[in-house]
C-alpha cells in the first residue's frame, strides 16, 4: 500500500497502475496541458511540470519504490525533486513528429517554436598550438597527431555478441543504486556506483565481450589534423574541427579546437598587424649616413639608406610602410618600426689630439647658456665609473627615504564646521 498517492493522482492513476498504464496516463495528460497548446492559460504550465514530475517518479521502479514506502520526504536530498526537464520528457515521447502526422514536429501541432533535442554530445577538447611569427608570417599546414576514442568497428559499439549485452538487474540500467538509511526520524537517501556492472548500466558475461575493445565499446585510435595556419592570424585565434573529438555509443563526438599562440620572437615584436625592430648603428653611420640591412621573417634582406646628415637619435624611429605583418583575410600589410639604438664607441677610440680637434670643427658647438659668470669661483671634480649594483644600491636607498618622508610629513585636514 502506498503511503502517498500524491503523483498517481496527478496523473489519474491508481497506486496498482502498471508501466503501461503510466505512460498512457501521462501521454494523455501531457498533450492536453501543454503550454504550447494552452499559451492563455497559465495554469497549463504548472499542470505539466507536475504531470512531468509524478511520471518521472513512478516510472523509474527505484524512485516508486521509495515514494510508496516513504512519500515525497523520502526522495528530498538525493535528486528526487530535480530530474530531466519536463520539455526533455515529452520529446521522448514526441519529439520526432510522428504523432502528429507531419514533420514540424511540436511546433507543427501546437504551432510553437519548440525543437527536437538530439543525442547528448561528448565534450569539445582544447588544444593550444604554438606557432612562430615566421609561420603566421607566410602561412602554414601544420599537421597534428592526437589520441582519440572511437567506437569498436568489430562490435558496432555493443562491447560484445549482438544479443549478449543485458541490462543490469541490481541498477534497472541506470548504473546507480539508490540506497536508504534511517537516522533517527530521518531518512537519508544517497546514490552509489552500481557494484553490479560498475556504473555501466549493463552486464556482459566474459566470455561474450568483444575480443578486440574488451567490452569498452570504443578503441583507441591515433588520428592526424591538418591545421591550416592563415597568414596574420593572431594569438587567441580558434581553428575548430567538428565531429573530431572522442567517440562514445549513443552521444555525438565532440570537437576539437586548436587555439593559436604566437611565440616570442628574438628580433621582432608585433602589435595587431604592425611589427616593431630594434636596429642598432654605430655613431657614425647616425651622424654621416650610411646603410642598414633588415632580414625579414619571410627572408627577404630590406636594404635601408640613411641619408648623410638625416642624424638618427638614440631611440629614434622611423617608419616602413606595408612591411609589417599581412592583415588576416585580406591583401593589405601592417607597418613595420624601426627603433634605432645608437652604439657609441669605446673608451679612449682616439689618443690623436688632431682628430678631436677635427670633431670640434665638424660637429655642432658646445652651448654657452649654460656657464657660470666670470667671476664665479668653480671646483673641479672628477667623474668615475659606477658599479651597477652600487647603483642599485644606493637607488634603493633613494627610493626608501622619499616613503620615510612621505609617511612623517604633515598632512592637511578637513576643518569642520
């Protein structure tokens, strides 16, 4: 005798109804209360999720065994209450648009917009593909092998004989057993791994498995992409294969995804489509002109004239149109900027007094703005080298004595009024 007869009254049922009389009751029930047959009537709604809700209980025998035993308190706490999606329930029964003797569908009967869910699909597996400039640069093909799963061939993914796969009798399929236990006026329902057929909702005999997946239904399988690199792509950029992921019976394959990353690159740095290069001179070609030579990333040698007198400044830069990185899709290129670092010679390059005397008559004149008067008395002192980590040192000790005097000086208040 069952103990709540809440749910067989929803759905019109005696507590003694069979499984077909179940599913006739909630067939019936659930095509007059459909929302989308009842989109004026609000109460439709909540009818249907009830209906939804009482059939998913009494259909599953573990859940009906506890109803009737422990009422609804018995299912709280272990997914009783939750469960599929009403929508999800009536596609079971309806999706495929058979019952209405055309091929819309729900739609086609109630005139809605509802659609048929497919079989689940299997996750999508990320991939990062690491690429030099070079090769986005010009463009590339890389071809990427992975492991993936794939449905046994030899058993059609059955994991044995046709015929020899059984459900399993301790789970009724599920691969979970629901399991009570009283603590104290309590009931705690929980769920466990099926020790029967260890989660799998089915049961094969040793001796029937298929002798090449082992019962797993799937096998291993090594499997090469050819990845297609287009030129100027950018780091973040997802090429996707669909359908190329892991294989499992019963669920689509999932995709897979390659995003790219963009190495480092020793010589050049990009940003969006333009490219930046540090070209290092020495002093005389900054002052007199001469000619620089840039191997691009396709190894082409750009040949740059720096005009005589034109003076390139430490840090200075100059501009290449249409030498940068070729825009994504499209015929056009970045720029390309060239940041010049000018080497100045060595200590003591020249002993000849003649040739600094040659310097002073090329070269600019010393300004005299800055001088003291005639008459002011100077001291000479002496410049030295400097230890970089001394000067680290003493920059430290810099920066500590503006926080020292930062946190003691006076601080201005508000005045109230």
């Amino acid at each position: 005798m069952a103990k709540d007869t809440k749910f067989y009254d929803i759905l019109g049922v005696a507590p003694t109804a069979t499984e077909a009389e179940l599913k006739k009751a909630y067939k019936v029930g659930a095509l007059k209360h459909h929302p989308d047959k009842n989109a004026h009537n609000p109460d439709s709604a909540d009818k249907f999720k009830d209906l939804s809700h009482a059939y998913e209980i009494l259909s599953d025998p573990q859940k009906r065994q506890i109803y009737d035993q422990y009422g609804e308190e018995g299912l709280e706490g272990g997914g009783g209450a939750g469960g599929m999606n009403a929508e999800d329930l009536f596609s079971q029964f309806f999706g495929g648009g058979s019952a209405f003797g055309g091929g819309g569908g729900l739609g086609g009967m109630f005139g809605g917009g509802m659609q048929q869910r497919g079989p689940p699909k299997a996750r999508t597996i990320h991939h990062v593909h690491k690429v030099s400039l070079e090769d986005i640069y010009r463009g590339k093909v890389s071809k990427l092998a992975l492991q993936k799963s794939v449905i046994c061939a030899k058993c059609e993914g059955r994991g044995g004989k046709e015929g020899a796969v059984k459900k399993c009798a301790g789970c009724d399929g599920h691969g979970m057993k629901t399991m009570m236990r009283q603590m104290g006026p309590m009931i705690q329902r929980f769920q466990t791994v099926c020790p029967d057929c260890n989660g799998e909702g089915e049961i094969i005999r040793e001796k029937d498995k298929c002798r090449v997946c082992m019962g797993k239904k799937t096998v291993v399988e090594r499997k090469v992409l050819h990845v297609h690199v287009d030129r100027g792509v950018r780091s973040g950029h997802k090429i996707e294969f669909r359908g190329e992921g892991d294989q499992t019976p019963g669920v689509q394959p999932g995709d897979v995804i390659f995003e790219i990353e963009q190495k480092p690159h020793p010589r050049f740095q990009r940003k969006d489509d333009d490219l930046s290069y540090h070209a290092e001179i020495d002093l005389v070609t900054a002052l007199a002109g001469g000619t620089i030579y840039i191997e691009h990333l396709d190894d082409r040698w750009l040949s740059v004239d720096i005009m005589p007198g034109e003076v390139i400044s430490p840090g200075a830069i100059k501009l290449i149109r249409n030498q940068g990185m070729p825009s994504y899709r499209h015929h056009d290129n970045g720029n390309l900027y060239v940041i010049f670092d000018v080497k100045f010679p060595a200590k003591g390059f020249a002993t000849d007094p003649a040739a600094f005397e040659a310097l002073k008559q090329i070269l600019p004149p010393s300004p005299t703005d800055i001088a003291p008067p005639k008459e002011t008395m100077t001291e000479t002192v002496d410049l030295e080298d400097v230890d970089p980590a001394q000067q680290a040192r003493a920059q430290g000790a810099t920066a500590m004595d503006e926080d020292d005097e930062g946190a003691g000086g006076e601080r201005v208040q508000c005045a109230s009024q």
